[in-house]
C-alpha cells in the first residue's frame, strides 16, 4: 500500500525538478543571448545603399554621397551604436550634419566648432571593438584634420549625434552611442 502512494508524489517531484531544469536553461540563454552583440555593418565602401541610409537619423543621404561606410550595433539592454562616414562636397556634408540633428528624436540643439580636431579617438575606436567586436579603423579621420564639429549645446554625448566634418578630404564621420 505505500508503495501506490509514493509513485504519484514520485512523479511529480520529478516533473518539478525537471521544470526547474528547463527554467534554469533557459534563463541560461536568455543572458547569453542578451549579451551577444547585433552587428550590423557594411562590407567595404560603397554607394549610398539602402541599408547605409538605414544607418543615418534622417534616412537619407546626399545624392553624392561616395565611398559610404556604416554600422549598427546593440548589446543586451542597453549599449547601442551608430556609426558612419561618406564623402561628398563640403556644402552637401555640412547640409547633412544639420539634418541629422533636426531628424533626432530629441531634437537637441547644435552647435559647431569650426577649425576643430576630430573628436574621434583610438580609444574610441578600441572601446568598438571590446564592446561590439568590430573593426571601425575606418571611422578615424587622418590624424591633422581639421573640420567643424558638430554637437549638441547641452554637452551630452549620450544618445546625441557627435558629427565631425573633414572639411579639407570632404569627409564626414557620425557616431551616436548610448
């Protein structure tokens, strides 16, 4: 007689263990999952492309924009990144930078440093790569270019455009991270 008791408690000790196991599991992936970075970027310069001008705020890029490069990444929660340049003629870059402010959600205010040094760093460029395990040496402009800087007036960097415009290669770099 004790041994028909003890089956169904038996039973459905293990199907608890046993929820516990895939509860466990699942957990598991779910953090791995979330901390796996999303990249996605470009392969080598092209023309303005339907994914490149997915990379901008405005969605759109100049009709001369060349030799476009660009990259979305995310990582878990937080920890979002946007990041791309292209060449055109300095009124084309200078148009677009301001349009990109003008198309944030925030709609922050801008300001322009022009004769300024790229605020683009290597380690910047590292920070990329550790977070995101991207390569974004292409994202750092010759090291004595001078350009108008572009950013936002209450000096938050977070979630705001940071727009350097290479005004001698005629060259603009856009990043935005969070």
């Amino acid at each position: 007689m004790k041994r028909q008791t003890e089956a169904p408690w038996r039973w459905f000790f293990r199907c608890m263990v046993g929820i516990g196991v895939l509860f466990a599991a699942f957990s598991i992936l779910l953090v791995v999952g979330m901390n796996r970075p999303h990249v996605t970027q470009s392969n080598g310069y092209s023309n303005a492309t339907l994914d490149a001008i997915a990379a901008t705020l405005s969605g759109s890029l100049p009709k001369t924009a060349t030799n476009v490069r660009y990259c979305r990444a995310s990582r878990g929660m937080g920890g979002r990144l946007r990041i791309y340049r292209f060449s055109a003629p300095l009124a084309d870059l200078h148009a677009h930078a301001q349009a990109e402010f003008t198309a944030h959600w925030d709609k922050p205010q801008f300001q322009k440093t022009p004769s300024s040094g790229s605020p683009i760093t290597d380690h910047e460029i590292k920070l990329y790569k550790t977070g995101f395990g991207i390569d974004a040496d292409w994202m750092l402009p010759p090291s004595n270019a001078l350009g108008t800087f572009y950013e936002s007036v209450d000096g938050q960097f977070s979630h705001r455009p940071t727009i350097f415009v290479d005004d001698q290669n005629g060259v603009l770099y856009f990043q935005m991270t969070d």
